[in-house]
C-alpha cells in the first residue's frame, strides 16, 4: 500500500442554530478568541451566519467552526430511538474536573442527566450538542 498524500485536519465544524451565539459559549468555555464572524446573508433571519473560534498561540487544538444550520434540532443524549442523535462531540482534557464542571456552567452548559464514565463528565453545549471533560 503506498502513502496517502499529505493531509492535514485543520478544523471541526458545527452546525447550531445561532452559530454566532455559540461561538461565544465556546470563547468563554475554552479561553479562546472568536477570530472571525459573518452576519446573516441578506434575507435571512438573524440567527444566520457564521464564526470561528481558533486556539490562542501556545494552546493545543483544531480551529472550531460554527454553521448556520436553518432546521437545525437538538440531539438527545444519550441516543433515543427516533430522536436526532449526536453526530459528533469533543473532548476537552482538564487538570480538576469538579472545576472544569464549574467553569463550564458559568460559562452556560449543562450537565447531562445520564453520566457514563467516573472520570469524564458529559456536558451540553447551549445549542443542545454534548461535549465532555475529562480527567488527562
């Protein structure tokens, strides 16, 4: 088998209903700056448009994308039959968890009701998109 060309994952994108809105959440979460922003396309409602959130110098991870998405629905966590399920979610390592919890909800997320693991905490963004803290 010969070698795939060079390839470089770059960033996630999220589809929200107010990708502006969550972006922010995501600044505030993480400590990052909201590096780029577009309003709604013209005729559009308000929540359209788009933002980018990127990794300060010196920190670790892909650039976040938000996307506006017009029918856009919550996932349900843990996964329903017939209910949207999560189509992705991030990781984010932390050093005390009980802090990063803490952190997260002043920030605006929630805790999930269903929690799987001891050592990782399963968040919901404000967009209704799981994400989870854990223990490096």
């Amino acid at each position: 088998m010969t070698q795939p060309p060079r390839m470089d994952l770059t960033s996630v994108t999220i589809g929200a209903p107010d990708p502006r809105a969550l972006a922010a959440f995501y600044a505030r979460l993480l400590g990052w700056p909201v590096s780029a922003e577009e309003p709604p396309r013209p005729g559009s409602p308000p929540e359209d448009g788009w933002a980018q959130v990127r990794p300060p110098a010196g920190a670790t991870g892909p650039v976040l994308n938000f996307e506006y998405e017009a029918r856009y629905t919550r996932p349900s966590w843990p996964s329903e039959p017939g209910r949207q399920h999560i189509t992705q979610h991030l990781d984010i390592a932390v050093e005390d968890l009980d802090a990063a919890v803490a952190w997260a909800e002043r920030a605006g997320a929630t805790q999930a009701a269903y929690q799987p693991q001891e050592r990782v905490r399963v968040m919901i963004d404000p967009a209704g998109h799981p994400f989870c803290l854990f223990l490096r």
